[in-house]
C-alpha cells in the first residue's frame, strides 16, 4: 500500500493535475476570503465550509486518473497478475488522493495566518470546520475514485465524478422534488387525501436530508462537533471505497 501511495502522490507533481488542482483551489478559497475580508466580516471556519461546495470541480480533477490511465495504459494487468491486495491498491490510491488535499488546505492554513496578522482572532469553529472539510474530502475522493474504476477514459471518469458528488449536493432539491411528483400522481391516481400526501412528502424530505452530508455538517462551523455526522461521513466513503475495490476484483476474476 506504502509503494502505491508514494507512486500516486509524486505522480500529481509529475504531471498537471496537481499544480491545476491548486491553482483552481487557490483561486476560489481565496475568492471567499477575500470577499469576506473586504465586508469586514472575516470569518475562516465559515470559508472552509463554504469549500465544501468546490470540491464537485475538484475532485474529479484528482480523482479522475487514478484507475482510469492504468486501464489506458495497460498497467492495470499488474493489480491482477500478482499477489498484491486489491484493497491495498484502492486504500493506497486514496490515501494519495487525500494527501493532496492535505496539500490544498495550505491555501486556508494562510488564510489564517493573514486573518491573525490584521484581527489577531480565530473563531472557535476552525477546528470543527477543518474536521468537516475532511471527512467531507474522504468521502467525495471515494465517489470519484469508484468514478475512476469502472471506465478507462479519464474525462468519462470526471463526467461521472462530477455527477454522482452534484446528485449529492442536490439531494434536498431531489427530495421535494420526488415528493411534489409522488404527491401529485397520487392526488390523481389514488384520490389520497391532502393530508396523507403532505406527511408522505415531509418524510420523503426528510430521508433525503437524513443522507445529506452538507446539512449533518453544517453546524461545524459554530463549534458544535457531532461524532454521528463524522461517523456518516467515514462509513459512506469506507462504503465506497468496497465498491472500487468489488470492481476491481471482478476484473481480476475475469482476467483468471
């Protein structure tokens, strides 16, 4: 696992994708800050929150090439044809993944040098907000790197990446949106009362926000740490990661 880590982390520095990475990442967190330094209402914990919603573009920029251009190149037949453990191989391409995001949160680590330089204050959410940004990172890695396992073409893979993390993102809106739908083909289908159709819809809602991790993590920012949204956020992405890892044993099946 060691050996895939080092050989996935020098290979971002190796090409663009981590200088794009950084460059982009750099840009829209200092976009934030800036825009909250100029209203005189900087605030870092509520920044890294905010990142949270970059990482849609960010990600699939990671994560894209991670299996997808051992399949074009044809290296994947090592994973296969050796005795190496395949969830070795997934943990160690994440794990490289994560640690360039390691990298990228140098640019709020600045931030919060520059913020002490002229305020002299840190507000007590940064460590909660660093925690969410994270375990959130953790799991849309884990989305992107399932992206990247099953398709050899690495703009597919972002495609993909991309999608699945946005689908996340949205679930609210999908939510009352499945909910208005099913409300009113019952209304006309079925004759179901108003009420019955308006409890459906608010329990509909609800277990859409129940697997949204923005709204479980939101309240990071405040200072208030919940061990249950940390937890929902590590299991998903440990989730996704069996996925990559089932894909990839599929094919060692097939390749026997």
């Amino acid at each position: 696992m060691l050996a895939i880590f080092k050989r996935e982390f020098l290979s971002y520095f190796k090409s663009p994708v981590a200088y794009i990475a950084f460059a982009l990442f750099s840009f829209l967190s200092g976009f934030v800050f800036v825009t909250n330094f100029s209203n005189g209402a900087v605030n870092i914990s509520s920044e890294i929150i905010s990142l949270r919603g970059f990482f849609v573009i960010v990600v699939p920029i990671i994560t894209m090439g991670l299996f997808a251009e051992d399949k074009k190149r044809g290296t994947d037949i090592i994973y296969y044809t050796t005795p190496i453990s395949l969830f070795s191989v997934v943990l160690g391409k994440f794990l490289a993944a994560f640690a360039l995001f390691g990298v990228l949160y140098l640019n709020v680590v600045i931030h919060i040098f520059v913020t002490l330089g002229f305020d002299g204050t840190i507000d007590y959410g940064v460590l909660g907000s660093t925690i969410v940004f994270f375990v959130m990172a953790a799991l849309f890695i884990a989305i992107g790197l399932l992206a990247s396992a099953i398709t050899d073409n690495q703009i597919v893979a972002a495609i993909l990446s991309f999608v699945m993390i946005m689908v996340v993102q949205l679930l609210p809106t999908i939510g009352q949106f499945v909910a208005t739908v099913l409300s009113s083909l019952l209304n006309v289908i079925a004759n179901v009362s108003a009420s019955e159709t308006s409890e459906m819809s608010k329990n509909i809602v609800a277990a859409f926000t129940w697997l949204n991790p923005f709204d479980r993590t939101n309240d990071f920012k405040y200072g208030v740490f919940s061990l249950v949204a940390v937890i929902f956020c590590v299991s998903f992405a440990a989730f996704f990661l069996f996925l990559s890892y089932r894909v990839l044993e599929k094919k060692r099946w097939s390749q026997s």
